[in-house]
C-alpha cells in the first residue's frame, strides 16, 4: 500500500516537502551540519532520497523541554526505515509504568510484603 501511495502522483505539499528536505540535507558548506527538520507530516512515507539525512523531528504532541522543542521527537534516519510512515516511528503516548497497587485497589493490597 505504500508502494502505490509513492508512486502516485504527489500533492503540492508533497513536493515542496521533499525540495526542503533535499535542501536540508545538503548543508551550504562541509563544515556546516544538517539540521533536523520538523514537521507535523506523520503520515509521510520515508522515501529512498530520505534515508541519508541524520536526523527529522517528527510532531508527536507531547513537550518534554518546551524551551527548546516544542512537541518534537527526533528521529534518525535508517535504510530499514524506508516505505514505513514518520507517525509510526514515534510514540505518542507515554509508556505505563507498573508498580505497587494503589490505596484500596484491592483487599489483597492490604497485606503487602
């Protein structure tokens, strides 16, 4: 399905997607480095050309350090990567932490070790 989503033909937004991450990723001089791109795009299939850019922020609505980034993830860029959506590789929820019952959760919980 993702095969025949590339191959289609791309809209507009697509296309001036894909000219900024080509200007990107090549930086104006060798000293300088590339800089992450962000983008709310999470359905954007990663295409052959992106597999060289070190690093993409993908929208994840979450704030860890709103100073700095603001409901960004940073992503590296991985050949395995290729044909998967940005929205798949970052999580958007946080992970549950499983500890100890809370306060009379259950009658069990009363006789804790």
């Amino acid at each position: 399905r993702a095969a025949r989503r590339a191959e289609a033909a791309q809209p507009r937004w697509q296309v001036t997607l894909c000219g900024s991450v080509r200007t990107a990723k090549n930086p104006a001089s060798p000293l300088q480095k590339t800089r992450a791109l962000g983008m709310h795009l999470r359905d954007r299939i990663i295409l052959r050309g992106d597999g060289g850019r070190s690093l993409q922020r993908v929208y994840s609505n979450k704030t860890s350090r709103p100073e700095f980034d603001p409901g960004y993830q940073k992503q590296k860029q991985k050949p395995e990567m290729i044909g998967h959506d940005l929205g798949e590789l970052s999580i958007t929820h946080k992970p549950g932490k499983h500890s100890r019952p809370g306060i009379r959760a259950a009658a069990s919980s009363f006789f804790d070790p």
